[in-house]
C-alpha cells in the first residue's frame, strides 16, 4: 500500500491523510490516481517495464509540456487548463523514485474524454491535434528521446512480420494463408512516409504517436477542446502517423476485435469531420506531400497495425494482451478488412482534403 501522504510531501503537497487518494480513470499502461484536495492533482505511478528510460521519458514531456505552455500565454490562452503541468519534487526533478516504483504528479484539469467518437467530437479532437502540431512546429523535435524506437518504422513493421512468417515457431502460417497473403501484397505502402522523411518532402516534428479520442480533454458542457493529454510517447516523427493513427480508430465502424467483417468499414463521415478539424489547424504549416499523403496515412497506419497483430499471432501472442487463443488472429483480419476498404476509398479521401484545403 502506497503512503500517498508521504508520497506527496516530496512533491511539496500536503494533504490530510491516505484516504483522500482514489484511482482514477481507465488506462492500461500507467496507475493513475486522483487527489479529493483543493486543488486537485493526478497521481501516477509509471510503468518502468514500458518505458525503461523514464528519466528521458519525463525530459520529453518537460520540454513539450514548458514549450507548449510559453506558446499558449503568448496567444493570451490558460496554460492550465489547455496543457499538461508537471508538479516538479522539491528538489526540481519531474518525478520522484520510491524503492522501484517511480511517480509524477500533474496538476488536474478538470474535462472529460470519450471512447466513442461521433462527428462533432471528431471534428473537435481534429481541432485538438491540428492545433498541438501547429503549436510545435517550431520545436526541434530532434531534442526529445525516442521512447519507443522505431515505432512507426513500417518496413522494420514489416520485416518482423516476414520473419515470423518464416519462422512459423507455432505452426499457424498454414491456416491462414490468405491473411499472410493480403498482407504481403500491401508491401507497396510501407516505406511512403519514411522515403519522405528521408528526402525532407516530409519533416521531423514533434508527434503524439497515441492520437485516440481519449486522449482529447473536452469541456463537460461545451464539448470544445481543453486539452491534449498522455504525452508518454512524445517523440519524433511525422504528422502523418498521429492524422492516420487517430483515423484508424475514430473513422472505423466498428470496434478493433469485431468479428463480423461484413460491418467493418472505413466512415467517410467521420474521416471528414476529423479531416476538416485537423486542416482548420496546420494547412498553412504543413508541406504539399504531407497534404497529399493524409488520406494514404490513414491506410499505412491501419495497416502497420494490422501486421503487428499478424505477427504477434504467428509468434505465440507475447506482446499484446489477448482474451482468447485467436485474439490477435481477429484483430489483424478487423484491421486489414479496414485497409482493403480504405484502398477503394482513397480517391474520395483524397477529395475531402481537398475541400478543406
């Protein structure tokens, strides 16, 4: 049992007693915990099995989290409310080492977020992430520490899927041959971004690289954008994974798991809306390709998601969580009947950005 009481004086907060300490909220990676005080504070306990390196994780979000607040005064904005702020420990560190546990300490924002987005929600987390992007365009992303190396790399994506492939350490490549074969002819997408990034047709910005609507802080009454949260995996990277990772999840109709492919499909209602936010944000800052590539991004990242459950399923399930023996089975086949529907509606896509532009 944490002593939360002691816990907080090295953060220079003093409450009453262990009991005005609650957990808070539905993440996955991190034990998130809420004062009763006044004001309020988030309390979280770090996953130092994900992020190894924690020292250089909280640098990121320090560095981010500093720039964004001097942005938001300059336009006459609440650093408060419309960014993350590190409670720092009383000796100036971002976070404070209890035997092998480490805790930060955030002032709470007071909004809500969603896990079910529909067009108006999405139009405003467009909104939410156009504007963090336009905000940081001017960071030098080459500053922050890569927390996950390589995570949107999608030929390295790809290479680890040929080789479990390969491999076939469970004996499964068999059964599912048509999966493993649909997934290999989409071979032509992956190195799109990473060609343009080379070439500097497509910069190195700061990227959220977790863009779910969740992640989108809203006020309870108003449904506008407070904030953008959950800066753990803050790191370099392109526009184009944070607009195609959002629409991977917000423009499906269904949830990632569903079975039934026949109701899984790309909305193109909800691309528009995400689409039309977004754009409102950062089309005088973004560059021609990364206008041109927004529709294919959303594919790409559908895409490299799809493979990475594939591969998972042909090395025994070792990474994602799993409920059932073809768990990752039925979210590789979700995800890539998304990709296959997206590839028809590219054009369409294409359109809409236009629109907006």
């Amino acid at each position: 049992m944490v002593d939360f009481k002691a816990l907080l004086k090295n953060f220079g907060i003093e409450i009453c007693c262990n009991d005005c300490v609650h957990p808070y909220g539905d993440g996955h990676i991190n034990d998130t915990y809420i004062t009763d005080t006044d004001p309020k504070y988030i309390i979280q306990k770090i996953n130092t099995n994900v992020f190894k390196d924690y020292d250089r994780l909280m640098n990121n979000i320090a560095l981010v989290t500093e720039f964004l607040a001097n942005k938001i005064r300059e336009n006459g904005g609440d650093p408060a409310v419309e960014t993350l702020t590190i409670i720092k420990t009383v000796d100036g560190k971002n976070y404070y080492k209890l035997g092998d546990d480490v805790y930060r300490v955030y002032d709470f924002i007071n909004g809500v977020s969603y896990n079910l987005p529909n067009t108006q929600l999405l139009l405003e987390a467009g909104k939410a992430f156009g504007k963090f992007q336009n905000q940081l365009a001017d960071f030098d992303a080459s500053l922050l520490f890569e927390s996950i190396p390589n995570f949107h790399h999608t030929r390295k994506r790809f290479g680890n899927l040929v080789a479990a492939i390969e491999a076939d350490k469970m004996g499964r490549a068999a059964d599912i041959k048509a999966d493993i074969d649909f997934a290999l002819s989409c071979e032509k997408y992956v190195d799109v971004v990473l060609d343009g990034i080379a070439d500097g047709s497509i910069p190195l910005r700061v990227t959220h690289n977790d863009t779910k609507i969740n992640n989108v802080l809203f006020d309870a009454n108003t449904n506008k954008c407070l904030s953008v949260i959950d800066l753990d995996t803050v790191m370099p990277g392109s526009m184009l994974y944070d607009f195609g990772d959002a629409l991977r999840f917000g423009a499906s109709s269904a949830k990632e798991d569903e079975t039934d492919l026949s109701i899984v499909y790309c909305q193109l209602d909800k691309f528009e809306a995400f689409t039309e936010g977004f754009l409102s944000q950062v089309k005088d800052s973004a560059t021609p390709r990364e206008i041109e590539l927004l529709p294919l991004s959303v594919l790409l990242l559908t895409y490299e998601c799809g493979i990475r459950f594939l591969t998972d399923y042909l090395e025994g399930d070792t990474y994602f969580k799993i409920h059932y023996p073809q768990h990752n089975l039925d979210r590789a086949r979700n995800q890539l009947k998304l990709v296959a529907d997206i590839e028809t509606k590219l054009d369409a896509m294409s359109e809409i950005v236009k629109k907006y532009v």
